[in-house]
C-alpha cells in the first residue's frame, strides 16, 4: 500500500510518501511544498492543490492520511490551516482516494509510543524506521512520514482487530 502522508500549511505542507508492505516501511518520497506569503490567499491554496495532484499522478498513493488541525491562539493561522487540509481532501477526492487524519498525540504514539513525544524524539524514529542516513528536512516533510507511518501501523492493527477504520 503506497501512502502519501500531508503535513497541511498555508505556507509550507509537508509530504511524505511510504510503501507499506507487511511489516516492512519503505520511503519513496517527501518534501515541502512552499508558498509566498505575499502571494494572495487563492494562488497559495492553488499551488498546493497542482503539487498534490502532481505527486499523486506521479507516485499513485492509495489514500491521503493528514493530521488533525489542533485549535491553537492563532485564529487566523487555525484557518490557513483548515483551508491547506480542505485542498488536500479536494485532491483526495478528485483523484478518488479515501482520506483518513489522526490527532498528533496518536501520531506521537504510533511513532515513538509516547503520546507526549518531543518532535525530534519522533524525527529520529522516522529516521529510523524508514532506515534513512539522516532525518528527513524540512521539519514539515518529517512530519508527514510521521503520519503515513502511523496509518500503516495502525491501519494493520485495526485491520488485525477486525474494527473498521474511521475517515
């Protein structure tokens, strides 16, 4: 199973993109799709939108997995982030792939098995389980295999449980 993991931001959205077969985590891709910030809103959200379908017809991912937007101070922030998750989903959808998200503290436990982990407690595990040389940069690309990581994990575990999985 190929899966694109997204890290979504309004100025960077991070991806990163695994083959999950068995128990084995292989990665096939992951960067950082970076915008202007003196772009207009409409032209970032496109831009984003044209690189995740062009890394969908390229690698073919069976599904989108996003992590969860986590209300923070930044009102204005929260919304640029929302609409980056929206874009995703969008691709998703238009490419017909299913889309699943998980909190970051689920993240977190998938990856290190603390909910609580620092982020470069879960960068050096990214590193590795994908048996990469060093860890993966920008922070925002590290994030997102986090995230495909743990699908892969926890989608076997579901899988093995007999439970469905929620979208």
């Amino acid at each position: 199973m190929i899966i694109l993991g997204i890290d979504p931001g309004i100025a960077n959205t991070g991806y990163g993109l695994i083959k999950a077969e068995s128990s084995t985590l292989n990665p096939l891709g992951f960067g950082c799709i970076r915008t202007a910030s003196n772009d207009e809103s409409a032209q970032r959200l496109k831009i984003i939108y044209d690189q995740l379908v062009q890394l969908a017809a390229e690698y073919q991912p069976e599904l989108f997995v996003l992590e969860d937007v986590i209300f923070n101070k930044n009102v204005t922030s929260a919304f640029a982030v929302g609409e980056a998750r929206g874009i995703a989903k969008l691709v998703a959808a238009s490419t017909n792939r299913r889309v699943y998200s998980y909190p970051p503290a689920q993240v977190k436990q998938a990856i290190v098995g603390y909910g609580k982990a620092s982020k470069r407690q879960v960068q050096e595990m990214v590193k590795i389980l994908l048996k990469l040389k060093e860890i993966p940069r920008p922070d925002h690309a590290a994030d997102a295999l986090a995230i495909a990581i743990c699908h892969a994990r926890s989608h076997k575990v579901l899988q093995l449980s007999g439970r469905h999985i929620h979208s």
